[in-house]
C-alpha cells in the first residue's frame, strides 16, 4: 500500500468514481482501489480534451483497454478543450481544469458518484500552494488541497512522489507518459521544473515545510470562515452587501475569496483582483470590473454581486401564436389561459424580438411614457441584468417586455380580436 494513502477516507464511500489519466499517479491511485475495494464500488473516468492527437487518443484507449481487462467500468468523456478555451478566452490550462471541474461536480451532483477520487499527492499540493503565493493569493491559496471537498476525493494527499515511484515499481504497475509534463510552456510544469528545485537547493523539506504552512493556515482559515459568510444569491449572483465591506480587512478579503468560490473557481482569483472588488464600494452604482473565467463584479445600489457577464442576443419577429427561439429562452404566445402575461396578439404582429437598445421608450399598462432605463430603474432591475432582457418592439417603441410587463399599446380592449397569452421558459427547465 502507498505511505500516506487515507485509506479511511476511502472507505467512508459506497459508490466512486476514479478519474484516472493513465499516467503514473492515476495508475498507482486505481491500484491501491483494486487493493482496498470492490470493483462494483467504484468506476473510472477518463476525460479525453483533444488536445495531444495520437498521444491523447493513446493515452484513452490506454485507461480503456485495461479497464476492460480488469472488470472495470470506464466512462470516457470526449471533449474539444480548445473549442472551449476559444468560445470563452481562457488559457489551455484554465478551460481543461475548469472542464474537468464541471464533469466531476455533475457526476456528484447526478447521484453518479458519492465523490469523485484524484490522485493529487503531496508535491501537486506543494505546487499549488507556491502558484498560489506567486499570484498573490491570500490566505486560503496556502490552505492547499483539502481530502475530502464534497466533490473530489484526494486520498493520496500525503503521499509523495518516492511514495509512488516505488509502488509502481514494487507492483509492476502499467503506465503512460505524457510527453507535455516535460514542457515548461505550461506554468505548473515550470513551476515543477525548474522553480521548485532552485528553492530545494537553497532550502531542503520544502514539501514538509509548505505542507505545515498549510495545515496551520487551513485552520486559521477554518476559524475565519465563521465570520466571512456574509452573501447570498439573488437573481443568478452572489450579492455581498454593502455594509459587510465595513468590517476588518481580513475579513472583507476573506468574504470576497468565499463568495467567488461558491460560483467558480478562484484558483486565478488574485490579490489585486480581491482590492478590486473592494474598491468597487466606492464606485457609483453600475461600476463593473472583469475576473478570471468571465466572473464579473458589478456595484449596485445596496451590493457588490458577483455573476458571469454573459449576454444572450436576442433575434426574431413576431408572426403570430407560436414558440420563439431565443437561444437560452423560448418566448411562448399561446391561445390557451395561463397565470402569464395578457395582450392583442394583432398588435404585436411583426413587433421585433431584440436586446434593449439607446432610445427605447415604454408606456406602462395605464401608465405615463418613459425611457426603458428609467423604467428598469423604477422597477430596480440592477444593472448587469438589463442587456438579458427580452424586449419586444416596433421601432423604439417598447410593446412587450414578456418577463414583466405589457405596454399600453398592446393591451386588451374591445376591439380585441385575438388574445396572446405570453410565458418565457428557460431551455433548461423543459
């Protein structure tokens, strides 16, 4: 058995799932499982990014032919990591680990899997920790990698990389080599390469050292914590109030690190980017700054919120009854009653579907005419939500805004021929 393996931890868990590479690390972890449990109580997963060709496709085929020796199951997922790092601007390493990410919390949070186990050992953790200083992380980038998250399962944690090489070696464990771990283009591997070992040569036990920093952090962390819960999601973001920016620094620092974490990864997440969020308390209410992953940070009236600034185009006219395609919504006008929106349907007819533009004006039902910004202020729609509005036009003139409210100009009367009763559902909620 590997020194170090929690074997304990392990045990804890019915059903695993076991992301495994085919590298080294992987290999001994899917080992020692075959050591300690049942092959019914645990699965394989093996993330293909098509980022390698033939070595990557090597690499799969490799983790699948001998799962399929072993009595294992495997489950490959195929996906295309630089499509993905293009469409959203991160870097190769960033969109890989993020993607990664994403597949492990939906095995988790399907019910797939209890946990799902990596083989980070004790030198990736070391690496991390220094990254994280490098960027200026604060303290929580020297908590390190914790065992147990509530998704990945790290059991290996405490194990060293002698610890490994010799399980291998002693086991005769099969293995592939991934030829990019010996290019210092990647950060971490130049962090691997080359700066680790000038620090080992000025100063031996870096990796006991750092792992002591690390313990003593995560329980000043943990104690921290206590006092640094002070968000909560409203409207698809994390909203940090105001007053909450009025405490002890270390405290304001230490909300903002927990309040990105439960939206994304903060690995990225950065000292400067922390004061910048900070700063926004003295902004005017609308301010925004950009973070890592395609985070943003808006100042509203009563809030810093914290959301992914993604904006949905809107395209279409309207034709008559019908479902409207809108990408990520579908604008529904039905003949049929429902508790939605009422209005003449023939005087929507060839109104446009769009995103608000400059200029557009909206008379309320009964109400006076107004800009549509000084009704999205009425009704305190906050800033970073009004470009994912539908609106429903003719000209600059607003007829329909179908997740809130119908204009004067389309409401229902006497001459009324046909109603339209309006309902917007999101693609993911069908």
């Amino acid at each position: 058995m590997l020194n170090g393996f929690a074997y304990g931890v392990v045990k804890r868990f019915k059903k695993l799932a076991l992301a495994v590479s085919g590298g080294k690390d992987s290999m001994a972890l899917l080992h020692a499982l075959r050591e300690t449990m049942d092959v019914d109580s645990f699965f394989v997963v093996t993330v293909h990014h098509n980022l390698r060709g033939d070595e990557g496709r090597r690499d799969r085929d490799f983790v699948v032919g001998y799962c399929k020796e072993n009595g294992i199951e495997c489950i490959v997922y195929e996906e295309d990591i630089p499509a993905f790092c293009a469409q959203a601007g991160y870097t190769v390493e960033q969109g890989a680990r993020l993607r990664r990410r994403e597949i492990f919390k939906s095995l988790v949070s399907d019910c797939k899997a209890e946990r799902v186990v990596t083989a980070h050992h004790l030198s990736d953790n070391v690496e991390s920790i220094l990254m994280h200083v490098f960027r200026g992380s604060g303290l929580k980038g020297l908590c390190g990698m914790n065992i147990d998250d509530g998704v990945l399962l790290r059991p290996m944690l405490e194990c060293t990389r002698e610890d490994i090489d010799g399980f291998i070696v002693d086991n005769e464990i099969p293995y592939v080599e991934d030829s990019t771990n010996l290019c210092v283009d990647y950060t971490r591997n130049r962090v691997r390469r080359e700066i680790i070992p000038l620090i080992k040569s000025v100063y031996g036990g870096l990796d006991n050292n750092i792992s002591r920093l690390s313990e003593r952090a995560a329980e000043i962390g943990e104690f921290l914590d206590t006092y640094c819960r002070d968000f909560q999601e409203k409207d698809g973001a994390i909203c940090i109030p105001l007053a909450a920016f009025k405490k002890p620094d270390a405290v304001v620092s230490q909300t903002v690190i927990n309040a990105v974490d439960t939206i994304t990864t903060r690995v990225d997440l950065t000292s400067k980017h922390i004061a910048a969020i900070r700063a926004l308390k003295d902004k005017s209410s609308g301010a925004s700054i950009d973070l890592p992953f395609s985070l943003k940070a808006y100042r509203q009236s009563d809030c810093i919120a914290l959301a992914f600034g993604q904006k949905c185009e809107y395209a279409g006219r309207i034709g008559g009854y019908g479902e409207y395609d809108l990408g990520n919504k579908i604008l529904i006008l039905s003949s049929e009653e429902n508790d939605g929106l009422v209005c003449d349907l023939d005087k929507l007819i060839g109104c446009e579907i769009r995103n608000r533009r400059q200029g557009d004006k909206f008379r309320r039902y009964k109400g006076g005419n107004k800009s549509l910004g000084d009704y999205f202020t009425d009704i305190k729609i906050p800033n970073r939500l009004r470009d994912g509005v539908i609106v429903v036009a003719k000209g600059n003139v607003v007829c329909l805004l179908p997740e809130y409210e119908i204009a004067d100009c389309v409401k229902v009367d006497e001459d009324t021929v046909r109603k339209a009763y309006v309902s917007v559902v999101k693609k993911e909620n069908r």
